[in-house]
C-alpha cells in the first residue's frame, strides 16, 4: 500500500530584543547561568509584567511577510501547567487572539511552487532552560521571559523535503527581517514537527506523533523521512501506530520515544489579568512593516532586475543575510556588479570554506574588494594578475593600489596603436598560423594570442587583443 505524509510544522523563534518580553532582564546567549533574571522571571510576589514594545513589532514584521491578518489588539493568556521551567506555573502567551492568523508562505521544490497554509503566530514567552542529570536537574532561568513568536503551520506539507523548504524560508523571513539570529544550534529558532501518514487518496488523518525540538534544518528532512519510514512500516506490520512524543537522535538518525500521549493536555487557559487589551493603531501597524529590512525574496528580485545578475548569482548572494549585506555595501564602491556577485559568490567563497569563517569575519572590507574589482573592470589587470593582488591584499592587510605596486605589477597596455603593431608582427611572424585559422583550426587562434602576449611580457588587455587580432585576420 501507498502512504501519504501529513506534516503540520510549529517554530518558536527567539526574538533579537534587548530584553526580555515582560520584564526588564537583558537578553543575551552564554553568560554565567541565573545572571539574567529580574524579580518577574522568578515570579517573585508583587512583581507585575509589562510588554516589551520592540517585540510587538517583530511580531507585526514577521505576520506581515507571511501574508497574515494582524490583529489591531493585543490579549495575553495564561497557559497553566506546573513544570519546574516556569517559576510562576503558568506562560504568559495569546490563545484565544493571536496577532497573526490565516498566512501563507511559498515553497520551491521541484522546479514547481506550493503555498503553504499557515494558521496562526503568537507572542508568548520562553521557559527556562533545563539541564538534566541522571540524579539531578539544573534551572538556567536566563532563557525564562525570553520574547518568543511561535508559528503554526497547517498540515499541508507532504514531505521531509518540503518541510525543510518551509523552515529554510521561515529563518529567512526572520534573519532578514532583523527579528532574530536565527541559530538553530543555539535554540533561536526550535522546530517541533507533527507527522501522521495515510492511505494515498484518503482524507482521513492518521495518529499524529510529535517529534521535537530538531535543532537543525537538515535534521529537520531527516527526523521526517525517518519517522514517515516508521511508521509506514509498523502499518505494513499489522502494528498500531501510538499517539506519542518522540526525539531525533542526529548520531543515529532515527526518532526515540519520550512518552505517550494518552490525551491532549488541558493547559487551563484564561485571560492574562495582569496586562488588559492594549489597542494596536492603524500608524503603529504600519510603521513597524514599513520598518522592516528588505527580505531575501526582494533582494532577490532587485538583484537580478536591476543589477542584471543570473538566478544562480542571486541566490548565493541571499542565502545568508552577512553575505548579501556585504555585497550591498560593496555596490556603494563599484557599480560592477556581475564582477561584484562573482568575486564574492568564487574568490571570497573559497576563502571562507577554507578558513571556516562566515563573511563578517572576512579580512577584506567590502570598499578594498570593490577597489579591485574596479581594477579588473577599468583593464588596468587581468583575471590572473587581480588573483595575485587578492592574496596580496589578504596577506599584507592592504588595498588593491598597494598590493599592485608590492607585486612590482603594471598596469595592463590597453594602447591601441601598440596592440595593432604588436599583432601585425606576430602575423607576419607565423603565416601558418594564418593559414590554419582559414581552414578552421580554433587552436590557431589561441596560439597568435599567446604570441602578442609573449612578446608584451602579458602586459597587453588580453581581451582587446584578441578583438583586434580577429579584425586583422578578416583582412587576410
């Protein structure tokens, strides 16, 4: 029998604020455990929340990119359940009145477009984190009060791949639009992922399993592909599938049970007393979409429409946000951009891979790259000549003119007049090279232009060379 994968996504995404998202604690990853709490995150007695404004309008940014509807009020809930992460025994977070519902989002998987239906995005705030041990367990309330959005998607995805593609898209929306880092590997974005599967054809849904908190995007293909596998194979069994949690161990690649889920859990909700409704205005609305950093989609967009890039250039330019910021402030130098995008998306790349950095550790700044990218364009060097200068440049921590003049190179010759008798000398040099070209030899032709530049020392604009040395040959 043939099934079909029913995958529902939630995301939590830490929010890049200064502080927490009712209380004044500052936000911040690695400092000393239990150093950044304020009386609120411990539920101290008299201890009253406030809402942290900056985290309101990461949230407007975010519904907005996904196409949602905003909510013009804020409610807050509680959410009661008495775990040792949370001092109070409840979150506080939006039920009944989220601030985003009813989006979408756009995949790409196959060369072909899937919208992806998106129920809901709600503000609420994060738990502390919990180390546990075989004896004992350690509270880091750090983390506790910590802005969070959570994203809902519908259960419309149908593969491990196209859950991947959704999360791809989702770290984009919020890396670009400057609401978090994004870095899974430090918990700012925490995907837990609802999988079932069914006859093909059928519009019955299966026994849904959880599996969470994949902490990375690959991983997130991988725990879904597993799980899918498992199941089906229980089915083919004859064996029943458990409503359960589970885990994605990456070391062995296969989801591990946590527990069983007999019943849904009733978490009690009721209306936050502590913070009432507050009125969202049409201008505030506004103001926080209109504030939002342009998104990768439109960088994109501009890149190829207005700096005439190629899809592939483009898509390497926006698959980190640092890397296209770095090419953004670039153009400010040079208006090169093909040559910009190419140095960038090859020479720097390399550099990267091979030194394992990201692009905001790169030694050069973007004005000494489009320096020498200016160089290359203006012919005052060649490709091979501009390499050399690059690695000068990242040797010696200098600009393109200087490192030019400690390799002791010269500008390329790009007199006409010089070129043309240069040419005319290697022609009457080898007429059986002329010969060979009429009859159609192509490697004649790369060997006159290796003759002018071995008689220049390769000082001459290779390109014009062999513009001019095909006019002469049609004279022949």
């Amino acid at each position: 029998m043939e099934f079909e994968p029913v995958i529902g996504l939630e995301i939590h995404v830490e929010l890049k604020t200064k502080s927490k998202m009712f209380s004044t604690a500052p936000v911040a990853y690695g400092k000393e455990p239990n150093t950044l709490c304020a009386p609120l995150d411990m539920a101290f007695p008299g201890t009253l929340p406030t809402v942290n404004k900056e985290g309101v309008i990461y949230a407007i940014r975010v519904s907005n990119a996904l196409h949602m509807k905003i909510d013009n009020e804020l409610h807050f809930d509680r959410k009661n359940y008495f775990y040792s992460d949370l001092p109070k025994g409840f979150q506080i977070t939006q039920d009944r009145r989220p601030i985003g519902s009813d989006g979408y989002l756009e995949i790409e998987v196959g060369g072909k477009t899937k919208r992806i239906g998106i129920e809901r995005l709600h503000i609420e705030e994060d738990t502390c984190k919990q180390l546990h041990f075989p004896a004992f367990t350690l509270l880091n309330y750090n983390r506790a009060g910590t802005p969070l959005i959570e994203i809902v998607s519908k259960p419309e995805l149908r593969s491990g791949e196209e859950a991947m593609k959704y999360v791809e898209k989702i770290r984009s929306i919020v890396v670009f639009s400057g609401v978090s880092d994004g870095k899974m590997e430090e918990g700012s974005l925490r995907v837990d992922t609802n999988v079932s599967i069914r006859p093909k054809g059928s519009n019955t849904f299966g026994t849904k399993v959880e599996v969470k908190n994949i902490n990375s995007i690959n991983y997130v293909q991988k725990a879904i592909d597993f799980e899918v596998n498992r199941q089906a194979k229980l089915l083919e069994e004859g064996k029943e599938i458990l409503q359960e949690t589970r885990r994605y161990d990456d070391k062995k690649n296969e989801t591990i049970s946590m527990r069983l889920k007999t019943d849904s859990v009733d978490y009690k909700y009721y209306p936050e007393t502590n913070i009432t409704p507050i009125r969202l205005s049409d201008e505030f609305i506004k103001n926080a979409i209109d504030s939002c950093p342009e998104l990768a989609e439109s960088k994109k967009n501009r890149y190829i429409n207005e700096h005439g890039l190629n899809d592939y250039d483009a898509s390497l330019l926006v698959s980190e946000k640092a890397v296209s910021d770095y090419y953004d402030e670039a153009t400010k130098y040079s208006k090169a951009y093909k040559l910009l995008a190419n140095w960038i998306n090859v020479d720097v790349a390399a550099y990267l891979n091979k030194n394992i950095i990201s692009i905001t550790e790169f030694p050069l700044s973007p004005e000494r790259l489009a320096g020498l990218v200016k160089m290359v364009e203006a012919n005052e060097v060649n490709s091979n000549q501009a390499r050399e200068i690059f690695a000068k440049m990242l040797e010696a921590g200098v600009d393109a003119s200087k490192a030019k003049e400690m390799l002791g190179i010269s500008s390329q010759i790009s007199d006409l007049d010089f070129i043309k008798d240069t040419i005319n000398k290697v022609l009457e040099a080898n007429p059986q090279a002329i010969i060979d070209y009429k009859e159609g030899k192509g490697r004649a032709l790369g060997f006159l232009v290796g003759q002018t530049m071995k008689l220049t020392q390769g000082k001459i604009n290779p390109k014009l060379t062999t513009d001019l040395l095909l006019e002469e040959l049609k004279k022949r």
